[in-house]
C-alpha cells in the first residue's frame, strides 16, 4: 500500500523535524519546506494527500501560499499552524480554504488525530469531483442530479429547486468554507441584487429538513466566514 504524502512547510526547524519524524513513525511519507516559497515549489512539482501549513513563514507567508493553492485549483487539504491565537489569522485562513487550524503550541497527538480526520474526509469524498457521477454521496448523505432526489440511506427529503441546487454547490466543494457571496453567486445567479441574509435562509431550511431525519449535523457554520459541509456525528 502506498503511504500517504505530507507536506510540512514550517521555517522553524526543531519543529519541523518533530513533526516529521512522529509522521513517518506513523507510517506517513514527509516531506519539509523551510520558506513559503520553497512550500509553493513542492506543491507545484508534487501531489500531496495533505499540507502543514504554518502562517509565518519567510519568502511568503502561510496565507498567501493557501491562497495560491487555492487560486491554482489544488484542492489538497490543508491544516494551519500558527504561534498566535488570533482571530484574524484563524478567519483569514478559513476564508482562504484552510481545512482546519492548529494553535502552537500543540499536542502532537491532537495534530496526529486531525490529520487522520482530514485523509479519512478526504478518502470519503473523493467520488464527489468525478465529472460523470450523477450521484453525490457524503456519509449517508446522497443526491442524484439527474432524479432531483436526495436521501438519507433510504429516507427521500423534499427539497424545493433553491434548496436542492444550494445543497448540490455544498455537496460539489465538501470540507471548504463558503462564504454568503459564493454560495449567491451559484446558487443565485450574478445578477442577484437582493438580501445575502437570503443564503442564511435557506441554509435554515435545507439544514432542518436533513435533522429531521438524522443526528448526523452536515451544514456546519463557520463564524464570521460562511459554511461548510461535512460529516459530524452528534
């Protein structure tokens, strides 16, 4: 079996061998990238199943590599690590795609069991982007383009055509926040002019509709960002 690639883009070294080495003893291949812009080289020349991301990095910092990744279309899972507890850096990240945030100083052991949350989410969804499946599924989770029909295993929720296409571009970009004006822009069309409080409205509708058949939570809302999809168990 293959081991699963991990890129660690950390300028500190001691933290970066530590990191590496606890990975590869758990049986990861890791890879280190001291500068942002050697991290964004590697990303380039390489696939990755997921990236440590660290926010202060020399060259390019932490969140402008993300951006780039994002911008470029790679869609490579992505945990920040960051020496402050701020805010400002977690949302700027999140807004950016990040899939999650570590604070330092860590546990090496919640760092472990994050990353194997994330390859495990990513291994769940990756029938999603294959551009011939007219089927989405996300846990228990499914909707069929085709038939409009969307199950939980085998209970039908009736959604109107808004609420179906707004659960479809959730269920299209799993695990990555999306903020009110993405989900307008697809769901609502360009031209749209009206309240953005109209996305937090469905995504109330869409959101009951699906507990009222499961204590599985799936829309999860990011303050101050937006939503994200995926699996959690309540």
């Amino acid at each position: 079996m293959e081991k699963e690639k991990i890129l660690i883009v950390e300028d500190e070294s001691k933290i970066a061998r530590v990191i590496q080495l606890e990975l590869e003893y758990e049986g990861y291949e890791a890879t280190t990238a001291r500068t942002g812009k050697e991290g964004l080289r590697l990303l380039e020349q390489h696939e990755w199943d997921l990236v440590l991301l660290d926010i202060m990095l020399p060259e390019l910092n932490g969140i402008e590599v993300l951006r780039r990744m994002r911008s470029a279309g790679d869609v490579t899972p992505v945990i920040l690590l960051t020496a402050r507890d701020s805010i400002p850096d977690k949302v700027s990240g999140l807004d950016q795609g990040a899939n999650d945030y570590m604070t330092k100083p860590f546990k090496i052991e919640e760092l472990l069991a994050r990353i194997r949350a994330l390859l495990r989410t990513r291994q769940q969804f990756s029938q999603v982007d294959k551009p011939n499946e007219d089927v989405l599924t996300i846990g228990e989770l499914s909707l069929n383009e085709k038939s409009y029909e969307v199950k939980v295993q085998e209970t039908v929720i009736d959604l109107t055509p808004r609420e179906f296409d707004l659960l479809k571009f959730l269920m299209k970009h799993p695990n990555q926040v999306l903020n009110r004006e993405q989900l307008l822009s697809a769901v609502w069309g360009y031209d749209y002019y009206g309240d953005t409080n109209v996305v937090d409205v469905y995504i109330r509708y869409v959101r009951k509709k699906i507990k009222n058949v499961t204590a599985t939570e799936y829309i999860h809302t990011v303050r101050g960002v937006g939503y994200m999809l995926k699996v959690e168990q309540s």
